[in-house]
C-alpha cells in the first residue's frame, strides 16, 4: 500500500468517527450509509471479481435478522409465545440481558447465513448467467414467503425487537459505530483477499470458468467460499439493522428485494464492479442521490433511480472507477507507453 493510499484511508475512518459527533441529527442515516457500503462490496465479491450476477443476495441479510432476533428473545423469553397474535409479553431486559443476546446473536446470525449460502451454493452454482440471477431472484423471494407465512417468527405480522437500554441518543451512535466496524473489518478482510492467490482465481472464474477448470481449478469451491464471504457480513449487516431499526417483518425490512436488494447491484455498477474502491464509491454516490430524490422528487424517486440505473447499465458499464482509469491511468499505477513520433523528438 502506498502512503497516499495509507492516508486516505485513515482520512476517511478519522472523518466515519467523528460523523456523529458533527452531525447528530443524521446518525441514522450516516449508520445505513455504512451499511450500503457494506452491500455494495459484499456483492461485488461474487457479481464483480468472479462474474456471478446475483439478485438474491439479501436472503443472508433477512436470514441473519431473523436468527438474530430469536437468539435474542429465546435468552429469555418462549419465542413462540413472544410473537403470538395476542401479544401478551411484555419485554423488559435488562443491560446484560440485552448486549449478550444482541452479541450472540450477531455470531449466529453471520454463521447461519453463511451456512445457508453453503446451502444455496450446492443447489445454484450449477446455473451460469442469466439463469444463476434469477435462480437467486427466486430464493430470495421464496424465503421471504416462507417467513410471512411461518407463524414461529410472527409470520407477515412481524417482530417487535427489544429496546436498546440506553438514553436519549444512545442508540443511534450505538448502532452507527457497529455498522462502522463492520463496514471497516470487511473492507480490510477483501483488501486481504484479493491480494492472495484466492483472488487470483475467482478473476479467473469471471474471465474464463471453462479454461479455469481444464487448468485445475476447483472452481465450485472456490465459488462457494466467495459467496459465503459475502454471506457472512451480510449477516451481521441484517442483526444490526433489525436491532437498529426496532421492528422486522419480512417483506419490507427483512427481504426488501425490490430497494436493497437491487440497490446492493445498482451501487457497485455505478462504482465500477470487480474493483475494490468501486462499490465504496458508488454506495457514497447512490445513497447521496436517493436521499436527494426522497427529500425532494418525493412520488418520483424510484422513477429518478430507475432512470440512474438505465443510463448506468446502457451508457456507463465500466462504472466510475473505469471511466478514471481509462483517462487517468496513472493514477492506478498503469503506465503507458508513448506512440512513435509522439514523444517530443518527432521522427524522420
């Protein structure tokens, strides 16, 4: 890494800690806001640096929300009584109560997830383009009705989450410092990563799987360790946000395949997939632009992010990251070699 690099990125987490601080009326959003980062370089592990197109990505970020939530109440309460239509518990936890069931429930929630992406992984990596994306697309929407309709968990009428035990404010830097560590600790683990022979071969995956398995490659493993890596922080990412969030259910909250689900692709697109700075940037830029056309284009906004996404995937498919790099190659490190005649001394 060089220095520039190394002062950018403490730059930009000096200026994620000091973020509430400065602006304490946003904490929520500046919160969601490390989340998008997080879906938007968690997706990019499987659609950008090894070129599985996945729409069903945000079944590990219900899946985690859930398991979190019942880890949670069953520390202390009968879950199934808990979530009855009648409502009769009243929750009342006390601090250690609360943070050691939000704590386990964060690890059961990122294990789970990534055990269900092995799952998957058995099942969907036999389909290759368009029919791996919808594929995903259906799993994403079958667990969502599954769990609507899955009285255990309160079926379509939800959960009621317990409350932080904290004052006024509290909460909100609460949450936001979790989601920052979890935002900070995938993008170190990735930058790992990818720097190792394992990202080596998932580029290899995306180029070529064909080539890459005559040469050796067991491709299947290697898919299904990406995509549990994407699984994983997503898993935490859902038991942050349902805690944060207060209430889950599962079609709007907890499987919203429609606005995170899609948002998850449309971020690393406009970033530039198969980058690692990509999908960070294009989550900054999306988010900046979806809150701008909710505040102001309000019945017109997804119009306003549709139109976005039509012109991105139409006009702009090497993302932000590739338009720089083709005109500013040196900025990446690439060195281009002047043409013939072109380097001052003319020719003859």
């Amino acid at each position: 890494m060089t220095r520039r690099g190394l002062v950018l990125q403490l730059a930009i987490l000096a200026a994620g800690v000091a973020a509430p601080f400065v602006f304490p009326g946003h904490t929520v959003q500046l919160a969601v806001l490390w989340m998008m980062i997080l879906f938007a370089m968690t997706w990019d592990t499987v659609g950008g640096q090894m070129g599985y197109n996945s729409l069903g990505n945000i079944v590990f970020f219900g899946f985690g929300m859930y398991v979190c939530a019942v880890t949670q109440i069953g520390m202390v309460y009968d879950v199934a009584k808990y979530t009855a239509a009648t409502g009769a518990i009243k929750v009342d936890l006390t601090n250690r109560e609360y943070f050691d069931g939000l704590a386990l429930g964060v690890v059961f929630a990122a294990l789970a997830a990534t055990a269900v992406a092995a799952i998957l992984s058995r099942i969907l990596f036999g389909l290759r383009g368009p029919y791996f994306a919808i594929g995903t697309l259906g799993a994403a929407i079958a667990a969502a009705e599954l769990t609507a309709s899955w009285s255990y968990v309160g079926a379509g009428s939800g959960i009621a989450m317990p409350v932080f035990p904290g004052g006024p404010g509290e909460r909100e830097r609460f949450f936001y410092f979790t989601f920052l560590a979890a935002t900070v600790l995938c993008f170190l683990f990735l930058r790992w990563l990818y720097g190792t022979r394992f990202g080596l071969a998932i580029n290899a995956i995306r180029d070529d799987e064909d080539k890459a398995e005559a040469l050796g490659l067991h491709t299947v493993r290697y898919k299904t360790i990406a995509w549990c890596t994407s699984a994983f922080f997503l898993g935490i990412a859902g038991a942050l946000f349902g805690n944060m969030n207060g209430f889950i259910e599962p079609l709007e909250v907890a499987y919203p395949t429609l606005t995170f689900g899609i948002f998850m692709v449309a971020m690393t697109l406009l970033g530039g997939k198969g980058t690692l700075w990509g999908p960070i940037l294009g989550a900054v830029l999306f988010y900046a632009i979806q809150q701008v056309t909710w505040t102001y284009l309000l019945g017109w906004q997804y119009i306003a992010l549709g139109a976005l996404i039509i012109v991105n995937v139409v006009y702009f498919q090497q993302g932000i990251m590739g338009w720089l790099k083709d005109r500013k190659p040196k900025w990446f490190g690439v060195r281009v070699e002047a043409a013939a005649g072109d380097d001052g001394r003319g020719g003859s």
